[in-house]
C-alpha cells in the first residue's frame, strides 16, 4: 500500500499554485527535518520544512529545495474526474500540460514548474 510520494518543488508558492489550484490537493500538515536526520537519511546537512498535501487517500511530501536534480522518467499518475478541464486549468495559469495523441486514447502529462511531472488519467 503506498502511504506517500515525496517530491521537490523549488518555491513554495507551487504548493498553493499548482498543487492546490490546479491538482485539488489540501495542505494536510508540516514539520521541519532538522539538519541532522536530513544528512542522515539524505546526505543533505540542512534544516528542511515538509509539506505534507492530501487528496482522497494520496499524500504529497513535498521538500521546497531551489537545488534541481535531472529528472528522467519520474511520474506520478492520478485519476481526476474531468482531465479536460484540469488540462484547460493548467495551460490557463502557465504550466504545460503536454497530450500525446494515440490511436487508443490521448495521453496527458502536466509539470509543476520544477518539472515534476503528472499523468492525468480520467477517473
């Protein structure tokens, strides 16, 4: 059973932005890692505040860092009802929101603007 995905956003204001705005997550709790358990667990020597967001039973675990990693092919799919205008709201606010059309239905991936990347399924 997943419990829940962490991600890093490079601003803070994703989390009401894009996360909450545009995917329909709630800003469920927070807490800081403190420096010593983050270089333990991560090898990262730094106070660190979490977000934790929830939707139905999803938690996002979202670590605000402006440092990027490359991302390869790292997703998160979610069923949301209504895809289209999820789709629509994204493009409306300046993230991307990229359809791949296939025989058998079109695809869509939207990014937050630290290039995580979501697969929107109709659910």
């Amino acid at each position: 059973m997943l419990e829940h995905v962490a991600l890093t956003v490079a601003d803070n204001k994703e989390l009401e932005n894009f996360y909450r705005n545009i995917l329909g997550f709630e800003l469920h709790k927070t807490f800081e890692l403190n420096e010593d358990l983050s270089k333990k667990i991560f090898g990262i020597s730094k106070n660190m505040s979490v977000y934790h967001l929830k939707k139905d039973n999803l938690i996002l675990e979202i670590f605000i860092s402006v440092e990027r990693s490359k991302l390869k092919y790292n997703h998160i799919c979610l069923l949301i009802k209504n895809r289209e205008a999820v789709c629509k709201n994204a493009v409306a606010n300046g993230y991307i929101c990229n359809r791949i059309k296939r025989d058998r239905g079109d695809l869509i991936f939207i990014q937050d603007k630290s290039s995580n990347m979501f697969e929107i399924k109709e659910g």
